[in-house]
C-alpha cells in the first residue's frame, strides 16, 4: 500500500465480515428452495424477517422503501442481499437498503446497482441517504425504482 508507510491495511471490519457471511448464507438457502414460485414467496419472507428485526427509524424506512418499490416496480423481486432487503431483476440487485445500524452510520442508505437505468449524463447518483420517509421522498423513490426497472 502507498503512503507514509505508517498506513496498514487492517483486513474487513466486523460489520463487513458479517455481510460476507449473511450473503452467503443466503446463496446456499437460496439453492436448497424449490420451484420459483417457493423461492419467489421465500425470499421475500426472508426480506420482510430481516426489515422486522431492524430498530426503531431503519425499520420503519425500510417497511416503507419496500412498500414502495413493491408497489411501483412490480418487476423487481425481493431478496437478500449481503443481509440487507435488495429487490433484483431477473436473479440480478438493481436496488437496495442498507440500514444506518448494520454498519454503524449515521443515516440508512438507498443503493442502485450499476443494473439501474439511472444514467442522466456523464455522472448521476447511485445511493441516496435516507434519515426520514416522508411523502416526497416516497414520491422520489417511486420515481427512481420506476425508472430504474
């Protein structure tokens, strides 16, 4: 690594170990599902578990990020991402939330992957912090899952 030489590189922090390891968690529960309808109806009581089990605002934000992508981007499927809610096309994460709590920041996030039809340009915004879901930002959401599908 360059720089002063006092810089080491420390290895993957504990919040970032337990993501690799929810994720793969959730690769091996996905394979052992059967017909896709049963993945389908799993993976999203998978999703909804894993929003019930969030604290106070990341758990509110995240029921109402996932009404909403539910509701305005039917063609998303929701499923676990690196323990975090994801909704994917076609087995692919176009969009997710990541909850301020999981790793210990202070505000939740709304990600799109590079899947997301977001371009606008040379350079557009692929995570949008979130502190409050209020009727504009749900309005904003619908917006971007929508045109993100």
């Amino acid at each position: 690594m360059a720089g002063t030489g006092s810089s080491r590189y420390e290895g993957f922090s504990t919040q970032e170990r337990a993501a690799m390891k929810a994720h793969a968690l959730d690769q091996k529960k996905a394979a052992r599902r059967g017909s896709a309808a049963e993945k389908a109806a799993e993976a999203e009581r998978d999703v909804l578990a894993k929003i019930a089990e969030m604290q106070g605002s990341d758990r509110v934000m995240a029921e109402r990020v996932h009404a909403v992508v539910t509701a305005h981007a039917p063609a998303l499927a929701p499923k676990l991402w690196y323990g975090m809610p994801a909704y994917a096309s076609d087995g692919k994460v176009v969009c997710f939330f990541q909850s301020a709590e999981k790793f210990k920041a202070r505000y939740a996030t709304l990600g799109f992957s590079d899947l997301a039809k977001l371009d606008e340009g040379p350079m557009w915004a692929a995570g949008f912090a979130l502190t409050e879901v209020t009727p504009e930002v749900e309005a904003r959401i619908a917006e971007l899952v929508k045109r993100a599908v």
